[in-house]
C-alpha cells in the first residue's frame, strides 16, 4: 500500500506486475530515447531501465515524489529528472528525437495531456510512439468510431494525427489506492500524412467545441458561426440538418481547412 499520495493530483500507483510487464512488452525500448510522463513512485521507471534505453527523461509534478526519484536514481547518467507540470513542460525544447512517451497519467487531466502531444508544432513529430494509461471510460471516448455513442471531440482530434496500435484494459484491483473504475492501455504512433492539411490543431479543436456545443441540435445555426455560404458550399455532400455526431470526422477536418484558406 503506498501511504504517500495526492488525490488533488489524481495519483493512483500501478502495483501490480504482470501489467507492468505487459505495458513495457508494447515497443522495443532498448537503444531508445523514452520520456516517462508522470512517474511517480517509479513503477514503470524500473521497469523501463531493465530495457536498456539509450536516455530516460522523467518529469513529475508531485515535489515530494520527484526528489525521491532523483534520490534514487542519481549518478544514473541516462536520466533526466524534472520537477514540473507536464502541460506547461516544452518539451520540444527537450530535442529528443525517434523517442516514446509512456505514461500512467492522472485521470483528472488525462485528456488534456494527450491534446498536448497532438498539438505539436512539428509533424510528424519528434516521438515514435505514446503508450499512455487512461481511465476506460475516457480512452473509448478517444477511440471512438464513427458512426457510434463514444464518438465525439476526441475521437476527431485523436484520429486526425493518431492511429491506435494496440490497447488492453486493466483492473482497478491493479492499483494503489484503488480506483472505482477501470483502466485501459492505448498505444498509439503517429500518423505520417493526412489527405487534409491542418496548420494549427488548435483550430480543429475550436471548430468541434463549437459543433459540439449543442450535441442534440442540427448544425445548420453553428455552422454559420464558422464559415459563409460560400465556403459551405465548398464541403461535398453536407447536410446541414444532421447533429454533430452524426457527421464524419474528415467533414471537421475540411471545415478546419477551410477555415486556414485565407
């Protein structure tokens, strides 16, 4: 049982083994640059370093837990240890290249996290792979397909520059303290073209907010919030009279391009 955790930082530890091993068993790591998000008391970082990567970066938020890792691990030359919030880490200024991002994330801002790497400024992007731990119910949310209930915003966002590889559930039995729901592992690499070039996703992002803000209403009102006729007219068949979630996602994909050309 560990007696140090923050419910206000949505810790819940991974004790048990076997889906240590099974998460690790996901990608290679051997030779790799991996960045570890969220490691808190180090269950996967051991685990990690028994493949032998070329670096490992860790970056916690948790003071307490970050110290302790540092206290583990020093005079270990292949890690980095940083004590900082993941949302408003760069870590683009990191520089690593062909590297994994694995995490446990914390339910409370597990979305938003995974926006952030598909946010990137570079693509395709200076990772291979992510292999993050969501709650179960967030990660159908992510891998929503269409048409079907859990597809949505993040479906759309996830879709447009992630493609899932792999993805298992883990029981709240696996953890300590012990969640109420259950987990799942996705693995994802990053899609290398899209027929439909977006600029900024942060724009995609702003177009389903808006499309989504009213999910049992048409979109013919919405819509006008976004584009003229003229541009509209642009979208083949279009039916202004479906809900948002009743519309595929390359039509939120061209209505975001559409929006870029100027």
């Amino acid at each position: 049982m560990n007696k140090y955790t923050k419910k206000s930082l949505g810790q819940n530890f991974l004790i048990d083994n076997n889906i240590k091993k099974k998460i690790i068993k996901l990608v290679n790591f051997k030779n790799r640059n991996v960045i570890e998000v969220g490691p808190g008391n180090g269950a996967l970082t051991k685990e990690i370093l028994k493949q032998k990567p070329k670096s490992l970066t860790l970056i916690e938020k948790d003071d307490y837990l970050s110290q302790k890792l540092k206290e583990t691990y020093k005079g270990n030359k292949i890690i980095k240890n940083f004590t900082d919030d993941i949302l408003n880490f760069d870590l683009e200024k990191l520089d690593i290249s062909n590297s994994i991002i694995i995490g446990n994330l914390p339910y409370n801002i597990s979305s938003q996290i995974l926006v952030k790497f598909i946010r990137g400024r570079k693509w395709p992007p200076y990772y291979t792979d992510i292999i993050f731990m969501f709650q179960k119910e967030l990660g159908e949310k992510i891998l929503g397909k269409f048409p079907s209930k859990n597809y949505g915003r993040m479906s759309i966002l996830s879709n447009y520059r992630l493609t899932m590889m792999n993805k298992f559930n883990v029981s709240p039995n696996c953890f300590s303290p012990k969640p109420k729901v259950w987990s799942v592992v996705i693995h994802f690499k990053p899609k290398q073209n899209n027929k439909i070039i977006i600029k900024d996703i942060k724009n995609l992002e702003k177009v389903t907010n808006i499309l989504f803000s009213n999910k049992r209403k048409m979109i013919k009102k919405n819509i006008y919030k976004i584009l003229d006729k003229d541009k509209i007219k642009k979208i083949d068949n279009l039916d202004l009279k479906l809900r948002p979630a009743n519309i595929k996602p390359e039509v939120y994909y061209r209505v975001t391009e559409l929006i870029e050309f100027n």
